[in-house]
C-alpha cells in the first residue's frame, strides 16, 4: 500500500463491478413489473436506450492490440480471487464477465452483459435475468442458468465479503431455458437487483472435481475479453484477449478490452516499481505517493513528452482513508482514547512538510458528495437520530463534527494537552514519562503494522508525536503475504485502511461497519466494529425508499461513525494521478465516474485489426 492506499486491484474491482453500486431499478417504460428491462439505475430514467451502438466515452475507433504492462507489489501464489487462502493476482477478474456492466458516466447504472434482460416485482422481492444464448466460456461451452446459480452459491458459502453482500439472497434458481431467478428474504431492497448484476459468473463444469476453496496456479476457465497466458509465479502474469470472445460485439464492450495483452510484472518495493517504469519497462504507473508526483517525475522522458502526466477528477466520493485501530483490543475501546489519538495526529504539519499541499482533510467516510454529514443533524436525518439518543454520544445532537486543527507547528501543545485530558477521563495518566493504565500500571503501547516502506515517513511522523503523549509506538514491516494474513485475522493494533465509497451505498455497509463481519476472518469490518445503532441505520440506509430517505440514513450513520471515533481520518486528493508513456492513450475527457483505466485505453503503436 502506499500513501493514498490506492491499488490497482482496487481499481479493477471498480471497473468490473465488484465494489459499490446502485439502489433502483428503472427503464424507460414505467411499469408495476417491470419486464425485459436492458437497464439498471438508480436515477430514474437510463441515459441509453435498449439499442445504442456503444457507450458515448468510449473511442469505438480504438486499435486492437498492443501490450500494457504495468507493476504490481508483491508476489502472488493463486489464480482464484474468490477465496480468502493466498495472495490473489491482480487482475484476475479479468477473465469473467458479469450479468450486468457499470456505465462509467452515469451514477450507479448498469447495462446488460451476459444478461439480454433484466425483470423484477415492484415489491423488489426478487429479480430474474434472462441470459444471452450465444455467451459462451473459453471452452465453447454455453454459459447457462446453473452456472449462474453454482457461482452464487459458491461465492456467498466461501467468501465472507460475498456472505455478508449476498445476506438477502435466499435462494437462486432456474426458471426457464435461459433465466435464472434470485429471491430476497425482505421486499423493498432496491439495490438487489443491482447487486445481483454485479456477480462474476463462473463455470460450473469445469469446478466440478476441483476445489474451490483453496489456492490455486492452474489458469481457471472463464468466459471474459482475457484469458491467462504466460505464469510465472510471483513473478509475472499476462492475460491475452480471446480473438473468439462472444462479447466483443455487444455495445456495452465496444472501444473496451483493447490491449492485446496486459502483463502485471511483479516488483518487491515500490521505488523499484517507480524506477522501472521511467526506464520504459512499465507503461503506465497509478502515482500514490505525493512526494513521487512533485519530485520524482523531473525527467528528460517528460520534457520530451515521451512520459505525460494526467490528473483525472471524477464525480465520486472520495470516501474514508484513515489509521484504523483495532477494537478488539481493550486499549482501543474507550472512544476517548481513539478521539485522544486524532488529536495527536498533526495533518497541517504533515501535508505542508511531507505530501507538498495535495491533500485536503477527509471529514467524513462520505466525503466530497452529498451523502457526507455537516453541521446539526435536522429533518429526516434528525428523525432517524432521534430514537436511540441514549444509545449516542451527545455531541452527535449538539455539535457538527470536524478533526481538530493544529497550528501546523507538529508539536501543537493545545492539541497535545486535550489528547492527555482525553486519555485521563479514560484511565491513563503519565507516570515518569511514559502513559500507564491508572488501575495496572500497563503502559500504552501501539504497534502500526506497515507493508509499504514509502508510508513509513508518515507513520514515523505521527508515531514522534505520540510518544510526547508518553506512548510507546513501534513499526512492524512485514511483507505483502504476511499482512494480508494479519490483516484477515485482525493481528494488529493498528493499520492504514481504506473504505471506498459509491453514490449510492448499500448492502456493502454491512461488510464495513456490520458486527458479523467483524467476527469472520477477511472480513472488512477491520476495527471490529459491534453497534447496535450502527447495525440499525445500515438497514436504514439498505432499505431506503428513495433518494432522499437514502441521503438522510447515510449522512445519519456517517454522523454516528464520526462521533465514535472509529478512525483518525487521514486525507483525500482532489483527483486520480497516472503517469503513462505517451503511446498509451485515453478518452478524453474522461468518463464522469471512472479513468476507465484499463478498460477503454489503448495503444496507439497497434494495428487495427
């Protein structure tokens, strides 16, 4: 991970569908039950109708072929993305297609993939997809009703994060030729669908005999633009675009899957990924690192324009990055000792000195869109406050809620007196200069654990001013396999997470915040958290009638989060930075809701085909 915790993976997991999506399904008919829809959106009526030849940010012109290579961290030891066990490739999901597609310039829209049409009750109680008789695997075999089933079933029994998104889910089944039914255990759960349209279709006959829940180098079967080509364990992996593949002539992939081949070359530190693209062995670089983007791209390629540097904004929330501290440790559970800990962190100082002014504050897990919680809560939001105000802290009715402001200096006594008032109405006090427990006499110890040697600078920073609080910080590197273990297990004090954001939050608020998740190994609920006002505005939120009732639950629960100091928030930029060399091209302007990268750029040095 590095200073911004942005991933490749995570931007793929964006593209493809798996992460956040959508509330309501609507078609340009209005109907009780709504049949052969080709569409899913939240906001009303769909940009494109039943026949459009192909998405209007696309280059449908676009060479086919060419080659993007492009650095991973780390090391991988499975194929199958799927499962908890292993260090999955990146990429991997390039090999599936889905039932539906997210369109990148529309909110929380999808479009018909492996699905021709899309049909649901007006009660939501269920959704059925009717799939297109020519998709087809890489082995020619039909994908069918009971592959769309097995891959359901499979996902949700082996997967906590599919468990807990798929929860409402109850039962999946045929019920036709070419359609496949998934019922809901409640009605009114306008994002099912849309979830639903999300899954990763997989093949049912080549699984059986094989075992799913386990690490694997064998190139799974899969029915996607891409199929695994050359493996080189830890190494490498590229995936070539399948000449035959059923859907390169659907609209939804027209001026999409143009690279002939993308190779994920894998690095042991990202300084030596960095190093490796400005010598013309990387073609595109995804730049985390503040420091990188002000300094480390002073180089003749770029004078030349051989390298060009973008800055890509897109419409989305900016959601929540920020040191997380782990709650199932009874250090952490007091909330004034986690508001204690954001006092300490001086993010003026860190952002003047460190990260050269490119960051704004983050404030909210909804940041930079209108789900975010400001000033008192009123209205609706107020009401679905009201009921458990014994059950919250005060100041979620009495005070808007902001991080604290130093005076930039690193050593802001003010700040750094309130965090020892904190941690004193929490049973610590200082005793020859080090923070014991008042009643044991144990001293408060915080252990970051850390995978990316470039965030070290930062924790370091954070970790000088903690000890003036008399606490004893220390860093633990590991490498890439061993944190995500820990991780998954939640072996850690603390960590640097992210918590991405759709437009329209839903069933993944229980992923993040639910107390089940929290339990279950490689989960998301990485502070475990356990609140039973939490766990009710999550429903809030997922059973949301429209879009003002969805509005006020988020920015409810955003408020509650926030004034149980869950996290010390970190920071946010005001756009995504690619450095790439410049044969490597993109649309312009880019969509409203993504880079698209890699999914509509190209190389220009390839012939059409």
């Amino acid at each position: 991970m590095t200073e911004e915790l942005l991933s490749f993976r995570k931007t793929v997991m964006a593209l493809t569908g798996a992460s956040l999506m959508a509330l309501a399904l609507h078609s340009p008919l209005q109907a009780a039950d709504v049949t052969g829809a080709h569409a899913l959106s939240l906001f009303g009526t769909v940009k494109y109708d039943k026949d459009f030849p192909h998405f209007d940010y696309v280059n449908a012109e676009a060479p086919k072929g060419g080659k993007l290579r492009y650095a991973a961290i780390g090391t991988f030891d499975t194929l199958n993305p799927f499962v908890v066990k292993g260090r999955p490739a990146s990429g991997v999901t390039f090999i599936y297609d889905t039932l539906m597609v997210t369109a990148m310039d529309e909110a929380s829209t999808e479009y018909g993939l492996l699905a021709e049409s899309v049909s649901h009750p007006e009660d939501f109680s269920s959704v059925t997809f009717k799939l297109r008789e020519e998709a087809r695997f890489h082995d020619g075999e039909p994908v069918k009703p009971e592959d769309v089933i097995w891959s359901f079933e499979t996902l949700k029994k082996h997967n906590p994060f599919f468990t807990s998104y798929y929860k409402d889910v109850t039962k999946a089944e045929k019920t036709g030729p070419h359609e496949v039914t998934f019922t809901f255990s409640q009605t009114g759960n306008r994002e099912l669908p849309l979830i639903m349209g999300q899954l990763y279709v997989m093949p049912k006959h080549y699984w059986e005999g094989r075992e799913f829940n386990t690490t694997t180098l064998e190139a799974p079967l899969g029915s996607g633009p891409y199929k695994i080509g050359n493996v080189k364990p830890g190494q490498s992996l590229t995936y070539e675009r399948v000449a035959d593949y059923w859907g390169k002539d659907v609209n939804v992939n027209i001026g999409a899957h143009n690279f002939g081949e993308i190779e994920f070359i894998y690095f042991g530190d990202p300084t030596v990924a960095l190093e490796a693209f400005k010598a013309g062995n990387v073609d595109v670089r995804i730049e985390n690192s503040a420091r990188n983007w002000a300094t480390a791209y002073d180089t003749p390629a770029v004078k030349q324009g051989k390298i060009v540097l973008d800055e890509i904004a897109t419409e989305n929330s900016s959601g929540m990055q920020a040191f997380v501290f782990n709650l199932r440790r009874e250090k952490f559970q007091d909330p004034r000792v986690r508001e204690a800990l954001n006092y300490a962190f001086d993010f003026k100082w860190m952002n003047r000195t460190l990260f050269y002014d490119q960051y704004t504050r983050t404030d909210s897990f909804f940041d930079n869109s209108e789900l975010a919680s400001s000033g008192l809560p009123e209205g609706r939001e107020l009401e679905l406050l009201e009921p458990y105000r014994d059950q919250l802290p005060e100041e979620v009715f009495t005070q808007a809620y902001k991080n604290p402001e130093s005076d930039g200096s690193g050593t802001d006594r003010q700040n750094l007196r309130k965090a020892l008032e904190l941690f004193k109405s929490a049973g610590w006090e200082v005793q020859d200069g080090k923070l014991v427990n008042a009643e044991t006499g144990k001293p408060f110890e915080i252990e970051f654990l850390l995978v990316d040697p470039a965030f070290e600078r930062v924790m370091q920073a954070y970790l000088r001013t903690l000890e003036r609080l008399g606490i004893t910080g220390s860093i633990r590197p590991v490498d890439t396999a061993q944190y995500q273990n820990r991780v998954d297990n939640y072996e850690f004090d603390a960590i640097t997470a992210s918590f991405p954001q759709s437009l329209s939050p839903g069933n993944e608020q229980r992923d993040f915040w639910g107390c089940a998740s929290g339990q279950n190994p490689g989960g998301r609920n990485l502070m475990g958290i356990c609140n039973p006002v939490v766990e009710a505005l999550i429903e809030k939120v997922i059973y949301a009638g429209d879009r003002e009732e969805l509005v006020a639950a988020t920015r409810a629960l955003d408020r509650v989060l926030l004034w149980n100091h869950y996290v010390v928030p970190q920071w946010h930029a005001a756009a995504d930075r690619y450095a790439r060399w410049s044969y490597i091209k993109h649309p312009e302007p880019a969509p409203a809701y993504s880079s698209g990268f890699p999914t509509i750029w190209w190389d220009a040095r390839a012939g059409k085909e």
